[in-house]
C-alpha cells in the first residue's frame, strides 16, 4: 500500500509550487459526481471560502474540489482557478443554465516567508488542477512551500514546516489523510519527544511548558492568526455529513498529540472530513479512530519531509 491520501479512490492532488515567493497551493478533487464533505473549525483565526456548502443545511449536497492555499487571505482568490477548470469540463452543481463548482478554500499565513507581496492567484488554482494526480509529493511543496513551525520565539527560531500524507486500510475500508503543517507550536512524534519547533541556543524549548511558565512571546513574531494547520482526511465509507464531521472532530485530537500548544488565538486550524467511497461502513467509531491515527502520521511527516529529507531543516528560510 502506497499510504497517502489518494489510496482512497477517485482522490487526486495537485501542487503548485512558487518557490520565489515561499508560498503555493494544494487542490484536492474528487470523482466527477463529487464527494461528500464536512468541516471543522478548530483554531480562533481561520481563513476560508464556501464553507456554508458543507453544512448539514445547505442546498448543496456534493463539492467538487477542495483547495489549500497560501497567501492568507489574498489566496482565497485561487479558487477561481479551480472553478474555471472543473467548469470547463462540466464538473459541479447543476444550476439549469450550466454548472457552478462548489470548491471550499481554506488558507494559511506565509506572508512572512519570501515575498510578502506575492499569493497563489487563479491561474495557479488552474494549474494544480492541471497537475493533479494520484501521486502525491510531500514537504515544502505546494501549500506547504511557506509552512514554518515552532513560532513561539518569532521566525528566527522556527523550522520548515510543509506537507505530509498517509492513509491505513482495514479490510476493504481506506482512510486517508493529507496536512499542511504551519503551526505556531512545537511538532512531536508518537513517543511525545519533540522533532520541529521554537529553538534557543540550548536546543528546543518546549513552547508549551515555556509559555505555561509565563514566558514571553518572541518580538519579531509580530502577529496573531499566523500559523495555521489543514487537514483533509478522507474515507471510502459511505459516510453522511454528520458522521463525517465526527471524523473530522476525531481527527483534530491528532493535533493536540502532534501539536503543543494548539488551538491558540494564533492558530486557525481547519479539517476537512470527506467521503468519496460507497463502500459500507461497519464501525463508524473505527473509521474515527483510524483518521486519528493517519492525521497524526501526516502531521509529523509534514515536518520530517521538508526539503525532501527525513532530517528536519534547520531553520525556515524568511528571507
């Protein structure tokens, strides 16, 4: 088993990577009818678009596509890309007169990487649409081409953070799951020791236990809603909306083990729960347990494939 996100079928991923500007964008689309979707709101500063489609209330049963991007607010414009493409190939919610694709965006804070002048834009949503695949590159690539971690003392101590993926099967059910990692705090691994995060001369910190003891927030870290971790984790269960924002609900309890501190007023934290199966669940509880468990495998190797390396870089280059 390949252990990504597209092990679940009609999944594909498609990165644009703007090296120059330290940032870029992520597109997840499904079968050309779609794929259920739901959404939790984890963090206190999220960045988003459409995410009304996904509730248990709206018109709109399916999306067609999900986007991750960079450039905070100024890349939610991307997805208009997305929706050209999947138009232009009659993929999206039936209107009489033609289709209107249903692309929920979510986005992270880069700015402070590269160039602060410079966001994924639509023809680069086009692009990852374009690119899509089932082989999915993981690191500083795509959204994740801006992604730092361990903020708490600014920048200057931080690590590359990026995009990590991994999926498990029990019997004939898939779960999967893709992250980008952006967080404001430190990254640890299944042993609780941490692998990414806030440096000092001495090594890490332990942002939690540091800031828990009344230590101060670094002077060049500068700004609240600027770390932000995205997840979407996906099954071939046939699942309704309900149980699929339980699996997201799940899954964020993978960030709270990955993830220390977490849910901060600096994070804005958002996971998506989808389904693009018809294969007949057996425990929904199951399903929960293993989206946990793939969230909190993509989460670490977000931060240890970074740079294409098992080795996690340095430093996040914010030049």
């Amino acid at each position: 088993m390949s252990a990504r996100l597209t092990d679940v079928p009609g999944l594909t991923v498609g990165h644009v990577t703007k090296i120059s500007a330290g940032t870029g964008l992520t597109v997840i689309l499904g079968p050309r009818e779609g794929i259920r979707a739901a959404a939790y709101l984890r963090g206190r500063a999220t960045g988003t678009r459409e995410l009304d489609s996904l509730s248990a209330r709206h018109l709109v049963s399916k999306v067609h596509g999900i986007l991750l991007t960079g450039g905070s607010a100024f890349g939610l414009g991307a997805a208009d890309g997305v929706m050209k493409w999947l138009a232009e190939r009659d993929r999206g919610y039936d209107v009489g007169v033609g289709v209107v694709p249903i692309v929920p965006t979510a986005v992270i804070f880069d700015l402070g990487v590269g160039s602060s002048h410079a966001w994924p834009g639509p023809e680069d949503g086009y692009r990852a649409c374009e690119n899509a695949q089932e082989n999915v590159e993981e690191g500083s690539v795509g959204v994740g081409t801006g992604a730092t971690v361990g903020k708490a003392l600014g920048l200057g101590s931080a690590m590359k953070g990026g995009v990590g993926t991994w999926a498990e099967r029990d019997g004939d059910i898939v779960v999967g799951c893709l992250a980008v990692v952006n967080a404001f705090g430190d990254i640890r691994d299944g042993k609780g020791a941490i692998i990414a995060g806030a440096r000092s001369d001495d090594g890490f910190i332990d942002a939690r236990r540091y800031l828990s003891r009344g230590g101060k927030l670094g002077a060049s870290f500068g700004r609240e809603g600027g770390n932000t971790t995205l997840v979407v984790v996906a099954t071939n269960a046939d699942l309704g909306q309900v149980d699929l924002m339980n699996m997201a609900v799940m899954s964020t309890d993978a960030l709270g083990q990955r993830i220390t501190p977490v849910g901060t007023q600096f994070d804005g934290d958002v996971v998506f729960g989808v389904s693009a199966g018809n294969v007949a669940p057996r425990s929904c509880l199951a399903i929960e347990l293993l989206a946990q468990e793939v969230t909190a495998v993509a989460i670490e190797r977000a931060v240890r494939l970074a740079r294409g390396t098992d080795d996690v870089p340095a430093m996040a280059n914010h030049h």
